[in-house]
C-alpha cells in the first residue's frame, strides 16, 4: 500500500495546538474592557493517562510487520461502526 504524505499546510490544519491565523489578534481582552473573573481548572477534569498495555501493542505490532495478525475487514468495519454509534448515544 503506497503511503499516504499530507503536505505540511494541511498537517498543520489538521492539528489542534496549531496555531491558527489571526489567533494573536483574539488572545487578550479589548484595551479599556473590563476584564472578567478569574477562572482556575482544577484537577478533577483531567482524565490522566489512558491505561495502555505496551507490552501486548508491542506484540501486536510485531505481529502484523512479519504477516501473523489476522486483520479481518469485516471486523474492522464493524467496530468502527459501533464506535461511531457508541459516541453518538447521550450518556
């Protein structure tokens, strides 16, 4: 499979932490406006980090260089769906 090359503008486009133009124009309140309550984050927001087991993606990974992880499309295609519907639904 040929790999696929995103030219640096779209790459950019397509990160969130990019900045975007005209950002510097929006960082600050307007001079002479009064500014707004202090806001902090707390801690109880942040979801740290997500559990993963690097040892079983390293085999996985392993696995599917040399040809021995069965990749079934109707599998693939199935769970994405299903996720898809599982971010849909309102908890």
């Amino acid at each position: 499979m040929p790999s696929i090359d995103l030219n640096p503008i779209r790459a950019a486009a397509l990160d969130p932490r990019a900045p975007r133009p005209g950002a510097e124009r929006r960082a600050g309140p307007a001079q002479g406006a009064p500014a707004g309550p202090a806001v902090e984050l707390s801690g109880a927001a942040d979801p740290g980090t997500p559990p993963i087991d690097h040892e079983r993606v390293s085999e996985i990974r392993k696995a599917l260089e040399q040809g021995r992880y069965p990749v079934i499309p109707l599998r693939v295609a199935d769970a994405l769906i299903a996720s898809g519907l599982l971010l849909r639904i309102e908890q």
